[in-house]
C-alpha cells in the first residue's frame, strides 16, 4: 500500500489502462500489472463492460477487449469529458516509442 493510503488513479482506471494499451492480454496479466488479485479484475471488467466502456469478444481460449472511449468519465465533476481524454493523457508516452 502507498503511504498515505491512497493514489491519483482507481484500480478501474488502471485497469481500463492496461486493456488500452494491450487489448489481447489475459486477466491474469492485467492483474499482474495493476497489482491487484485475478478476481478483482474479472469485476472491474465486468463493471466496465456494463457501463459500455468495454466489450469482450472471445477467440479460442482467449479474450480480446474492444473499448468504446467516447462514454464519459464518471465522476460528476468531469462527466463532460469522455474517457478518450484520460487514456490518452496516460497512454501518449506510450505512442512516442
């Protein structure tokens, strides 16, 4: 746990986070990444795909992940802002390597 107890990101944003940047990776490795348990995942998972920021589509024994970033982010305060402007915040680095 992070001194102070709390951080900048919930674990629904991190894990929405690492599905943006690896759409095919498995639920264990997301949880690897986000340093939280397999089940906590598989729930935030379905709670994103309930809210439709996702959408699961199976291929064999794996599952791929779809997102709709265009839904809003769900806080009240910045609920005019889509999710787009989040990942997008956390993921530019990603695309400058």
């Amino acid at each position: 746990m992070v001194a102070g107890g709390w951080t900048f990101l919930t674990n629904h944003a991190r894990v929405l986070l690492v599905i943006a940047r690896d759409p095919d990776l498995r639920l264990r490795d997301i949880a690897a990444v986000c340093a939280i348990t397999e089940r906590t995942v598989q729930s935030i998972v379905t709670d994103l795909e309930r809210a439709g920021y996702l959408s699961r589509e199976r291929d064999g024994r794996r599952t791929r992940y779809t997102l709709d970033l265009d839904g809003p982010v769900r806080h009240p305060a910045e609920a005019h802002l889509p999710v787009r402007g989040l990942l997008e915040l956390f993921t530019q680095h990603d695309s400058e390597h």
